[in-house]
C-alpha cells in the first residue's frame, strides 16, 4: 500500500514537472512569435546613440507594425554592407521569418547579433533627422533642416580620425526616403557619411524598406533600473 503511494505522488511530481515544462515552452513560442510579428527588444550595443541610448547595459522596445515614422523618431534599419547585398532581399522587408524566429527563441535580440545575413547586412540603430520633402544641409559642422539650425548634439568638423561630420551642401530628401543620424553625430557612421560613401543610399538617405522597427521604449540598466518612452 505504501509503494502503491509513492508510486502515485511520484506520477503527480511527474505530470506537473512536465505540465510546468509546457507551459514554459508554449509561453516562449508565443511569447517569440510574437517578438517576430509586433514587437520586439533589441540590445543596445556601441556609442553612436550616446547619450540617448547608453552604448551597453541598454535595450529598445521596437514596434514592427502599424507605425508612421516622422522626423526625430528612433528607428532600426538593416544596411546593406556591400554592393552585392541590394541584389538579396532586406531582412528588414521579410514579415516572417521562421529561421529568424527559432534563432531569436529564448534570447535578447542584439545590434551585433550574428547571422548568416551578417556579411551583407548590418542591424543598426539612428534617428531619422530628414524625411520625404525635406531640405538637409550641414555647414561649417551645423545641421540644418529646413533651414533651420538643428544644434541638439554638438558637431564638430571631421578629423583625420574621422570623427566629427563633413559639410554637406543642401539637398531635398528624396520620396520614401530618411536621412538618418545617430545623436552622438561626431562617433556615428550614418548619412552624413552615406553621402560620400552609402550603399544603395540617395544623397546618404536610406530607403523606407531598410527600416525594421520604430524604437517606442528603452529600458536602461546602466544606472538602476530604468524605462522611458523614446
């Protein structure tokens, strides 16, 4: 009688271990799912987004659907590294991706996340400075849209280092385009240096269909425990 028992409490460890296992995995795979189709967090990694968005201990929430962007968002982008990349279809235009789904399971997403889409694209995150009509111009290391001065981050004029940004003379940001920037401008690869230099980039400005997400939220964990709306 007393094996008999044991026997049962044994099954009912058993049956709830396994229950308790299920229901972890079912959470993850919605929960991932989930990550893929809507939102999704994205570890921070580098300074180009300093003081913003510190360059670790640091994570952004980006919606992937339903969103419109306008000047000062913060946005996620896929960039092509090379000339052969434009030929392959963007991650950042693929609605799902199973491989990507199993790949991201159970972990955080991060900018230097590896792939096998790392030696065409790369994941990086800026703020959109231009958008579609909009006249871009940066002089004498000053910004300028619209003709206004924009002096929110300081700007210095590019050393031999490369850092600081290039005068770029005045231009209008073409349709489904963004002219992107990241807020620590003079430690930031970005559209100031696309003019010169940008793959499949018009005037330095990135296409719509690079854009993988619109940062809504950022949780940093550099000092405490913190989160904001961006």
């Amino acid at each position: 009688m007393k094996n008999k028992q044991n026997t049962s409490k044994k099954k009912q460890l058993l049956n709830s271990i396994i229950s308790l296992a299920l229901v972890f995995v079912i959470a993850n795979l919605v929960f991932t799912l989930l990550q893929q189709l809507f939102f999704m967090p994205i570890g921070v990694i580098g300074p180009s987004m300093t003081p913003t968005l510190p360059e670790s201990d640091s994570s952004v929430m980006i919606t992937k659907s339903s969103y419109e962007i306008e000047r000062g968002d913060v946005v996620v982008v896929y960039r092509p590294l090379t000339e052969a990349a434009l030929e392959l279809e963007n991650p950042a235009e693929k609605k799902f991706d199973i491989n990507e789904y199993f790949r991201h399971f159970l972990r955080l997403n991060k900018l230097s996340d590896s792939s096998e889409t790392d030696t065409a694209f790369k994941l990086i995150i800026k703020r959109v400075i231009g958008i579609s009509g909009d006249t871009i111009r940066i002089e004498d290391s000053v910004l300028y849209v619209n003709g206004v001065a924009d002096t929110t981050f300081d700007m210095v004029a590019k050393n031999t280092n490369g850092y600081g940004v290039n005068d770029i003379p005045e231009f209008v940001v073409g349709e489904d385009l963004y002219f992107i920037m990241g807020d620590n401008r003079n430690n930031s690869l970005d559209s100031e240096d696309y003019y010169t230099s940008g793959i499949g980039t018009t005037n330095g400005c990135i296409p719509s269909s690079w854009v993988f997400g619109k940062a809504i939220i950022v949780v940093d964990k550099s000092d405490g425990f913190k989160i904001a709306k961006i």
